[in-house]
C-alpha cells in the first residue's frame, strides 16, 4: 500500500524527490502518512478533495483484500 501511494503522489508531484510515506501498524490497522512539499499539496488533495479520497478509497480496497484496515493522512 505504502508503494502505491507513493507512486500516485511522485507522478502527481511538481516536486517527487519530496514525496515521503511513512507506514504506521496499530491494533486498528495501517496508517499511511504522507507528506508532500508545500507548493504540492493542493496537486495531491484535489479540488474538493477528489484526487485524496480516490487514493484512500484505494487503500481501502487494498486492505480489505489483505484483510485488514487503512487510512491515509496528508500531512
């Protein structure tokens, strides 16, 4: 999961050498971090948070197939 969204953000991303995703395991699951240069974080959240709720929708699909939970938070 951290793979994929790490790939979506660099080909989103003015900046990819500032694309960094940190995984986090918990008792409720994956929790994905991910931090991005300032001039991108509108790139990577979308207008009215499309392009962020796509991605989360995505690792959402990825973990219910592996079966268990994730969530992504944009830093």
């Amino acid at each position: 999961m951290k793979e994929l969204i790490e790939y979506i953000a660099k080909s989103i991303a003015d900046l990819p050498d500032e694309v960094v995703v940190t995984e986090e395991t918990d008792d409720q699951g994956v929790m994905l971090k991910l931090q991005v240069a300032d001039e991108d974080k509108g790139r990577i959240i979308g207008k009215q948070g499309r392009v962020a709720q796509a991605m989360r929708t995505l690792i959402r699909v990825t973990a219910a197939k592996k079966g268990t939970r994730a969530t992504l938070e944009i830093l």
